[in-house]
C-alpha cells in the first residue's frame, strides 16, 4: 500500500458494491419505465384485441387486472426503502410473472403460437434494451420466455378444447 491507500483488493470489492447499487438503483428507475411500456403496449393491444376479438373481453380484462396489480405492487415494492434494495430481483419476478400471464392469456383464448412467440420476442428484447441488469437476469428472461412458449406448445392441445371458439 502506497500513501496511505486502499490495497487493489480493497478497491475492487468496494467498486463492485458501488456497482451493484447503481444497476439495482438504474433497473428500479427503469423498471417504472418498463412497467409503463409494458401497460402502454398492453393497453393497445387490448383495444386490437377488443375490436378485433370481442367474444375474448372476460379474458382480456382478467389478465390485463392481473398484469397491472403486478406491475403496480412492483412499483410499490420499489418505493419501500426496505425492499428497495431488491430492486433487481423485483423487477425479474415482476418479468417472469408476466410472461406467465402473457402465456396463460394465450392458452385461454387460442392464440396461435407464433403469436405467442412474437409478443415473447418483443418482451424479451424490451427488456434487454429497458434494464440494465446483466447477462444472468437477461438469461433468465430468456428462458422464461422459452419456458412459455413450451408451455404454450405442450398444452396447446389440451387447451384448445377449452379456449374460445374461433370465429
């Protein structure tokens, strides 16, 4: 140690803690950004759905309640200074959460799977471009984006003598 200073090792734990609370303070930040994103896109394609789909209204305002409580007790969560500090690990659970929602959504009404597959995509890819968590987190979205569309592939078959009618 030289003049005084903090040795090498000492800095690059205090830099990585320094680091680890900007990306979980940068992805809590981000994550209202994500949310309302998210909402926005939903509540398009909602009236789409609508519009096109009416005969799906039950199911498009169940899961759409459901995918706004999520993204609201996500941003209530964010807001407690106790569970602030899981900001990263909110924001994932909130992701994979919907996914699940987006998935089930799918299964209830019909939608085709490459339907499913696109909406999963551009999830995917909104979060990798709106968070900056990392190669682990966005791996983890990835597969729960994979998770759904084999899901959504394996029950398809089951679920297609429950869903709606096509018209």
């Amino acid at each position: 140690m030289e003049g005084g200073g903090l040795c090498p090792h000492r800095m690059d734990k205090i830099l990585q803690q320094r680091y680890r609370a900007e990306t979980r303070r940068l992805v809590a930040r981000r994550g209202r950004l994500g949310a309302a994103l998210f909402t926005a896109g939903v509540g398009i394609a909602a009236i789409l759905e609508y519009y096109y789909r009416p005969e799906r209204l039950f199911y498009l305002l169940f899961f759409s309640a459901i995918e706004l409580a999520i993204c609201m007790v996500t941003d209530a969560c964010y807001r407690s200074a106790r569970l602030r500090r899981f900001g990263t690990g909110l924001t994932r659970s909130a992701c994979i959460a919907l996914v699940l929602c987006v998935t089930l959504y799918s299964l209830s009404t019909g939608l085709d799977r490459a339907g499913l597959a696109f909406l999963l995509i551009v999830f995917g890819l909104t979060t990798a471009l709106v968070l900056p968590w990392g190669t682990r987190n966005q791996a983890t979205m990835a597969l729960a984006c994979l998770c759904g569309a084999g899901i959504a592939t394996a029950l398809a078959p089951l679920a297609a003598a429950s869903t709606l009618p096509i018209a």
